[in-house]
C-alpha cells in the first residue's frame, strides 16, 4: 500500500479481495464503475493477399478501453529509429477497400489502427483519436528478413535473410488514406509514436487532418520504401513534447527496398513523395518542420507555411534529390542545413519566403540550385560571401503581413493567429 502514490496505480490486496486505485483525475472518483481494459485487439480483419478480406466498413463506432500493448513482442520496422509492437484496437491484414468512417478512438492503452501487411486501398476518415497509449494510425508491411514470422503463421519466407530488401512480393500497404480525421494526446506510453506510421509502404495519403499535442514527431515515415506519397493540407503542432530532434514531420532511408512503384518494374529508386499546402508549427524542441533525416531522398516540399525551427531545410547523412520550394518559413533561425551530393542528386532551395532571426543562411548551394529566394532578418542584411544566397533580403515584415502571404499560400480566407 505504502508503494501506491502516483495518479494511475493500483494494488489488489488478495487476503482481503480488495482493490485500491489511486484515482488519476482532479474530480471525485467514480461511483458507478471502474473499466479495466482485458483485450488489445477489439476487432481483427485479417486474410491473405491470396484470400482477402474485401468492403469491410466501420461507420458511427466507438473504440475505449483496449488493454496495453507495450509489453508485448516488439519488431524493428525497417531502417528507422523506431520500434513497434504489431497489436492495435483495429488490426487489419490481408484486406481489400476497408472503410473506417465517422469513428471515435479514445482512451484505448495502445495503438488505435494498424494497417499490417498486404493491404490496398485502406480509407479511415471523419474519425477522431485521443488520449492513446500509442500511435493513432500505423501502416507496416513485410518484407522477408527473417526465416519466419509470427505476423504471418504458415508463411513460408523464402530466401531470407537476403531477401530482406525485396518488396515486390506483395506484402506490404498501398494506396493507405487517412483524412479529415483529428489526433491529440498520443503517445502516453510508448513515447516512439506518432499520428501516423509507416514503414513499408507506399503511395499513401494524408490529407487535410488536424494533429497536436504528441511526444515525438507527427507523422514519421521510417523507410524511403517505393514513395509515391502525399502529405496535404494538414495542420500539424506541438508535436516532440517529450523529446529532442525532429519536428512535425521526420523521415529516414538507411536502407534501401527493391520495389515496383515508382515504374511498375523493380527498381532500388523509389517514387517522389510530396509534402504542400499544410500549415506546420514547430513550437515544441523546434529543429525543423520537415525533418529529412539520414539519407531521405526523393522529397518535393513545396507551397507550405512552416512556423519556428532551426532550419527551413535540413537533409543530412547521404540525402539527396530533395526539394525545398515556394514555401513560407516564419521565424527560423537560418534557412538551409544540408550535405553534398554525388552529381544528378542534387538537392533545390527555391523561390522560398524565409523570415530569418539572424543573419546567416546556412549551407551554400550552386546558383542553379538555390535561387529565387526572399530572405528577411531583423537588420535586413545578410552575412556575406555564396554568390547572394540565390535571393533578396530584406527587414523583417510585420506579423500581419506574414499572415496575408500565409492566406494566399494555402488558399484560405481563415483569420490566422501567431504569437511571437
């Protein structure tokens, strides 16, 4: 009993059969019940690529109250940082057009949605998500790195571990779509999550949702596995509240995959991805809005309005082919941070309105590859020398007048509100 002092815990007394809570909340506890969470998975669609599940629909429902997962097997998705138990209220594998609508996640002790394996064409929207152990949505496929698996009973997995880079077999989510859906407090016990997860998967959409208040980055993309992604329309904020590096949105490729998406023949070079028009505050352990992280590659970042950070464009470790352009960047401290790259993978920083809190642009770029810029610092100078930094510079503009560029960028007539 003496151990029992912090909001959430509990002790069963077995001599005497009773239970003690100690109540996490500022009311009075309940008088009517207590729910305590027995089962993770509350509803499982699960075939096969050969034998799908095909049309299941979810409308008007209400997930709470699913037990834990984070003590459960964990798996290494793909080259990312990030570790991931494969258990979710909502499991879906081997499945075909499901629909996921109207829906509320709330207080469920793991992850909300897992789309794993061979899916297509997964739509999950109009839903909301809060106060989860876990990420809301994460997309996982296979590929065979390991001589068996127990995500997949009775499958044989031929020619591992060298196959591990192969993706054409199928296995994996494509053409994944979440949108108009809300997130917020995520993440309560497993601190590597996110609103969104992927990690072997492609051509999914993420489109016109509104995320906040989670401890690592809001949407991560673990892998550069076939691309062919679309980030759009989002706002997303305080996100990385318990945690450093990252931002909004963070992405890695260590390892590359053998997919067919980008051409419909195998190739080790995947599709673009394109992140425009989200609206993206960087307000919590800012590094970027966009973090291309160790050899991300194959990014057009274009007509967004990022707010804070310390860089406007970062890509680091290998990365290559990524591009920044016709973007809006308010108050960061200096615009670029980025590597070299081997001939014909250069990366691109153009025609980009940067409102500066120095004076120092940062990396430098060939003409051909950064030009076109406006720049704006306190004293409406820069410090010398990169042929200009490929713009003009000049005081840094009102908070309005930001705003106004901010309006016509992303097409809205909304008032919009920032605190400096």
């Amino acid at each position: 009993m003496e151990e029992l002092d912090y909001p959430g815990e509990f002790f069963f007394d077995k001599r005497t059969e009773k239970l003690y809570l100690f109540h996490n909340g500022t009311g009075a506890p309940p008088t009517d019940s207590i729910v305590v969470p027995q089962v993770q998975v509350l509803v499982n669609v699960t075939g096969t690529q050969w034998k799908p599940v095909k049309g299941v629909q979810m409308k008007g429902l209400r997930f709470s109250a699913a037990a834990p997962t984070y003590m459960m097997p964990y798996g290494v998705p793909s080259g990312g940082d990030w570790a991931l138990d494969r258990y979710s209220a909502i499991f879906m594998q081997g499945t075909q057009e499901t629909l996921i609508h109207g829906c509320t996640f709330e207080r469920l002790d793991g992850n909300a949605v897992m789309v794993s394996g061979y899916n297509r064409d997964t739509t999950i929207q109009q839903s909301d998500f809060a106060y989860l152990g876990g990420n809301a949505v994460a997309v996982w496929g296979y590929t065979n790195e390991t001589g068996s698996d127990p995500g997949r009973p009775g499958v044989v997995l031929a020619n591992a571990p060298q196959a591990g880079v192969d993706g054409t077999d199928g296995e994996h989510p494509l053409r994944t779509t979440v949108q108009n859906c809300s997130a917020r407090e995520i993440g309560l016990f497993e601190k590597q999550s996110s609103f969104f997860f992927q990690a072997k998967a492609a051509e999914s959409r993420i489109l016109s949702n509104v995320f906040f208040n989670g401890p690592r980055a809001g949407i991560n993309f673990n892998d550069g596995f076939g691309g062919g992604d679309e980030i759009a329309w989002n706002l997303i904020f305080s996100t990385c509240r318990e945690s450093g590096d990252h931002g909004p949105f963070n992405s890695w490729d260590r390892q590359p995959f053998l997919t067919t998406v980008r051409t419909g023949e195998p190739s080790m070079i995947m599709q673009w991805r394109w992140i425009h028009h989200n609206f993206m505050v960087d307000n919590f352990s800012p590094q970027e809005a966009i973090d291309n992280d160790d050899g991300s590659c194959y990014y057009k970042t274009h007509d967004n309005f990022f707010v804070y950070g310390w860089q406007a464009m970062k890509t680091d470790f290998g990365g290559h082919d990524n591009h920044h352009y016709d973007n809006i960047y308010a108050y960061v401290d200096h615009a670029l941070g980025v590597d070299p790259t081997l001939p014909g993978h250069e990366q691109y920083f153009f025609a980009n309105y940067v409102v500066m809190q120095g004076e120092m642009v940062g990396t430098c770029l060939p003409q051909k590859q950064m030009y076109g810029n406006r720049y704006f610092t306190p004293s409406g100078k820069l410090q010398e020398g990169c042929q200009g930094f490929g713009g003009q510079v000049s005081k840094t503009p009102s908070d309005a007048e930001i705003l106004t560029q901010a309006k016509m960028k992303l097409g809205t007539l909304l008032d919009i509100s920032l605190v400096v």
